[in-house]
C-alpha cells in the first residue's frame, strides 16, 4: 500500500465514529435473546463475557426503551423464570443496531489492515537493512 492510499485511508476510516461499548452489549445482548429468549440473566452474562450487573442495566434498557419484553415461564425445578421477547421495536432496532455494529467492525478491520501492512513494511526493511 502506498502512502497516499494509506492517508486516504486514514481520512476516511478518522471520519467513522469509535465503537461504543453500551451499543455493542445492546445489539449482542438483542441477537442471542432473539436466537434464546429463554436465557437467564447468568447465562447471558456468561455469553457475553460481562458481570450479572452489567447484562442486568443492559435489560432493564431494553425494556425501558420498549425493545423487550418479559414473560415469565416455569423453568423444570419449578423456579419461576423470564422469557425476554423482542418486541416489533426491538426487532426494528436490533436490525439498526447490525447495520452499525457491521459499519464500525469494518473500520476498526480497515485500521488493523493498515496497520499491519505498515508493521510489515517496516520489518521488511529491517531485515533488508540488517542483511547490507
């Protein structure tokens, strides 16, 4: 890659806004609950890699914002559970959420690209130099 492609290249993926953090729980917490609206709040929370808490605030929005909604259900040890259905809006911005989860994904792709293609070059003419 030359260097104007790659200050191309920056300039365009610079005008991209960096991933938010609560986006990406939202939209990974909406996908698994429309492939599982059965999931416990433990397992969603083991799923994703983050505390009870943090899957607890990212529900709690979810349904303020009308994006889901509860049920509840008996599990098999007679324990009362939730079922978190996604709700038309849910499902509306579930599919919102993809288009921009896809859109900042392929930047931070294009920046690691870019950035290994510079680390590349800059050990290949290490090890040119080394050799003369």
């Amino acid at each position: 890659m030359t260097s104007e492609t790659r200050d191309e290249t920056k300039v365009s993926l610079g005008a991209v806004a960096m991933s938010d953090p609560a986006d990406d729980a939202r939209f990974r917490v909406l996908r698994l609950l429309k492939e599982d609206p059965t999931l416990s709040q433990k397992e969603l929370s083991e799923a994703l890699g983050v505390s009870v808490g943090q899957v607890n605030y990212v529900l709690r929005a979810l349904v303020d914002k009308g994006y889901v909604k509860l049920r509840n259900f008996r599990s098999s040890t007679n324990k009362p559970r939730y079922a978190y259905l996604l709700t038309p809006a849910g499902l509306a911005a579930k599919s919102a959420m993809t288009a921009s989860f896809l859109r900042r994904k392929m930047v931070e792709y294009e920046r690691l690209k870019v950035e290994i293609e510079a680390v590349m070059a800059e050990a290949d003419e290490a090890r040119l130099g080394s050799r003369e």
